[in-house]
C-alpha cells in the first residue's frame, strides 16, 4: 500500500507540479520536485539564478522568468503609474501561482494514487487507503513548506552565473527582509528592470533555432582569469550548449602549477573542443586531454554532436624565450602560416566534408578558404567576423574570438579591463552556420552585459556529409 501510494504521489507530482502565472509583463514558470533541504531558486535565463533558503524540505520551489508578454510591456511603458501597479499586484500574482500550484499538486497526486491502487488491488477499502495516505502525505508536504516560510531568508541569497551584482537587479535585500511593506517596491524594480532586459532581447534579429540546430560556445585566451569559468558553465546551461570550442592560450606559461586551471573544463559536462595557442606547452595540452569531456586537436579531425571539426595547434611556444626544458629556446620549425596549410592538406586528404576547421592565430586560416565554410581563431584578443574572398566552392567565414578571460592580467593594463568574449553559433541540420551571439562581460570591477545578435543570410546550402559514429583520426603523428 505505501509503495502504491509513494509511486502514485511520484506521478502525481511530476503530472501537476509545475505551471505558469502572470507576474507583471512577464510568464513565470513555477514548479515543485522532492527535495531534502527545501528552498528556492529563482532563474533569469540566461544571467544565471539566486537561491533563498525560504523553507524547509521536503519541497523544492523553481521559479523561472519565461518570456515578456509585449502588449503587457508595452502598456507599463505608456502607462506612468503602470510599473508602480505592476509592482503592487507583483506579491499578490506569485502567492495566488502558488495556491493554484499546491491546489492542483495535492488533488491530482491523491488521484493518481486511487487509480494506481484501483489497478493494483481492485478494493474500494484500499482505494480509499491510498487516497488518505496520498493526502497526507502530500498535504503534509506543502504544509510543511508553507509553515516553514522565512521571509528573512530574501535578505540572505547566494548567487550563480552572471548575477554577480544581483542587489543592482533586485534592490537592497536586508531592506527587503526588515520592511516588508518596502517588498512591492523592490519587486517593482525587479519587474521593471527584467523587463527592460527582456524588452532588449526581443529586439534583437528574428531568429527561431529549429530543434535539431546545434549550439557551440566558442571561447579562446581564457589565460588563467578564474572569472571565465563561472561565465562559461553559466551560458552552457542557460543555451542549452553542445559542446565548447577553446581556440587556445588558456594559461600563460604552459607550467606545472597551471594545468590544475584545466581541471573545471570536466565540470562543464559538455565535450570540450581545445587547440593549443603559442602560451600552451605540450604539457598543457595533454593536461586538457586528461578531462573525461575533452578532444585535443591538432592536424586531426574529430565528429562532435554530428559536426566534423579539424583543428591544429599552433606552432609556437613563446611565454619563455631564454629557457625552456628542451634547453635553450629556438624558432619553431613551421611557421603559422605552414600550421594552416599542413591542417588544409589533412583535410583535402579526407572523405568527407569539414564543418568547422579551428586554428588559434588568425594568420594560419588564410590556407583553410574554401576549404572549410567556417574557421574560428582567437589569438588577437579582438572581436571580428569577417568573409574572406572566394576560393573554391566552399564560402569561408572567418569567426576570431575576443579573449574570454578578459587578456589575464594584462587586461589590468590600459585604462579600463578588457571585457570577456564569448559567442554562441547556431549551426543548422546541415551544420552550416545560421546565426550567432556575441556576448561580452565586463572586464575586472564591471559588471555590464551585453549580447549582438546576427543572423546569416548567405550560407550556401551545401549540406556536409559527416561520419555516423564520433571518432578522433591523428593524421600526421
């Protein structure tokens, strides 16, 4: 009777505990799960999200901002006293989401449960049983919740991803938690400031991603910044990312003690594609390749998530000029250059079409037109996107990225820190390039975001063939 009554409170909840409400202009997902320590987490896709310890378990309250209704934001705009009403209702939407919420969490729980048991043991009495014990059980769940709200526990979030300076989003907490009166107008400020978010993200280019499009985050010259790390796991999770491309110089020196930087690459749970720059030693590439999720390229190719990638590492290691362990440090045999024509010959060497060929400076890419329809480079620490002049069949894009660590250190050295660079790319069935984001965070001490969207209009529909299973091949080695 318990384990009948368990899985059907089980379906129950996974069938009724979550819905949508009306928050002001914005569509608010609400959903409860099982959960020993309670509490509740508010997500901003894609800036990241706050935790309240608000109650105790065995409840967990997910609070998502979905979308902005336009017409709703529109009114607040014209309306001058619109944000101050939105504001005031703001309390009164969220506690009447939550009563439907519990509401319906309880009876269709309790009803799962008497069907369950009518299909197991065909007796009224322990139909009747079941739906008591579902009662309880349930009821007693979001009583115990209910009866165990902290409203001081708003004065007390922690905060993941790019809501690093969440109190300029949400107001002064401790306020919020010491006068409860003063909560509509910080919710207004909320609602207001959200909205303003929102409303920039809905006039960016009209793009609908199909779903079977990939995403790739492309990030390069992370250069030890620890700030990168929490950017780069926050934008995995809130698009929903593939996989990660790093097109190199993510240490300095290529020493020792740096290869323990590599390690939260593993935390990402994404395959994480990786060329070495010229700051990058033999040793911090195999340092990468130790990660369970990660794919060490260099004039090989290898089929991520459906996408061949080729990609070579450069031919330089320039942190150390004086000394290195192979003795006194000398000229690289291959010239940049000659990395980009060795990695054009491996792939004109293949069978099958490459979506996407990575080398770290820019200057190697120039063999790769027309052999590959998109090449990505970092190196520069510049932003640029740039169509490079037709050769051959195959449109060539080339995509270098800004340093994702904001330069390191020397970041620090002009007059204001260098932002962190990321881009997201939005590759169609065919892997062809569709559109793609690019996101800049605030260097050291800042804190703005900003995202530019653009949308591709020119890809030619060529549609790549690509291996059925995922395989690395090293050519040359």
């Amino acid at each position: 009777m318990l384990v009948v009554t368990a899985v059907g409170v089980m379906i129950g909840t996974l069938l009724a505990a979550r819905g949508t409400g009306d928050v002001g202009p914005l569509q608010v997902a609400f959903q409860l799960s099982p959960s020993m320590d309670g509490g509740t987490e508010v997500a901003v896709p894609p800036l990241g999200s706050l935790y309240l310890d608000s109650h105790e378990g065995p409840a967990r309250l997910t609070v998502r901002l979905e979308s902005l209704d336009q017409r709703r934001t529109e009114a607040l705009i014209n309306d001058p006293s619109g944000l101050t009403r939105a504001g005031d209702t703001a309390p009164q939407d969220i506690r009447d989401a939550l009563v439907r919420l519990g509401l319906r969490t309880l009876g269709v729980s309790v009803l799962a449960s008497m069907l369950l048991a009518a299909l197991t043991f065909r007796s009224v009495r322990r139909v009747a049983w079941s739906g008591g014990l579902a009662l309880l059980v349930t009821g007693g769940t979001l009583g115990t919740a209910a009866l165990t709200v902290r409203p001081q526990a708003l004065a007390e979030p922690r905060y993941e991803g790019l809501l690093v300076n969440a109190p300029a989003l949400i107001g002064d907490a401790q306020r919020i938690a010491d006068d409860y009166t003063r909560y509509a107008e910080q919710l207004q400020r909320l609602v207001g400031n959200v909205g303003k978010l929102y409303a920039t993200v809905s006039s960016l280019p009209i793009y609908e991603a199909a779903p079977d499009t990939t995403r790739v985050l492309h990030v390069s010259d992370l250069h030890l910044n620890p700030a990168a790390w929490p950017v780069i796991k926050t934008l995995v999770e809130q698009y929903d990312i593939d996989f990660v491309i790093d097109t190199g110089d993510i240490t300095d020196w290529g020493s020792e003690p740096e290869s323990s930087y590599v390690s939260m690459i593993g935390q990402l749970k994404v395959p994480y594609v990786y060329v070495r720059g010229n700051h990058d030693s033999p040793r911090t590439a195999a340092a990468v390749a130790s990660q369970p999720n990660a794919i060490v390229l260099d004039d090989s190719v290898a089929v991520v998530r459906g996408v061949t990638i080729a990609g070579v590492g450069d031919p330089r290691f320039t942190p150390d000029k004086q000394e290195s362990e192979a003795g006194p440090w000398e000229e690289p045999a291959m010239t940049v250059e000659g990395a980009g024509e060795r990695l054009a010959t491996t792939i004109r060497s293949l069978d099958v079409s490459v979506d996407v060929a990575l080398v770290h400076d820019p200057a190697s890419a120039a063999p790769l037109n027309g052999v590959a329809p998109l090449v990505l480079a970092g190196h520069t620490h510049r932003r640029e996107v740039t169509v490079l002049p037709s050769a051959g069949e195959v449109a060539t894009r080339l995509a270098v990225q800004g340093s994702t660590g904001g330069a390191g250190l020397r970041g620090l050295e002009g007059e204001e820190p260098m932002p962190l660079a990321l881009s997201v790319f939005y590759l169609g069935p065919d892997h062809r390039l569709q559109a793609y984001d690019d996101i800049r965070v605030g260097g050291t001490g800042r804190a703005q975001v900003s995202l530019d969207r653009t949308v591709v209009d020119d890809t030619p529909p060529v549609q790549a063939p690509v291996p059925s299973a995922p395989t690395v091949t090293p050519v040359g080695r």
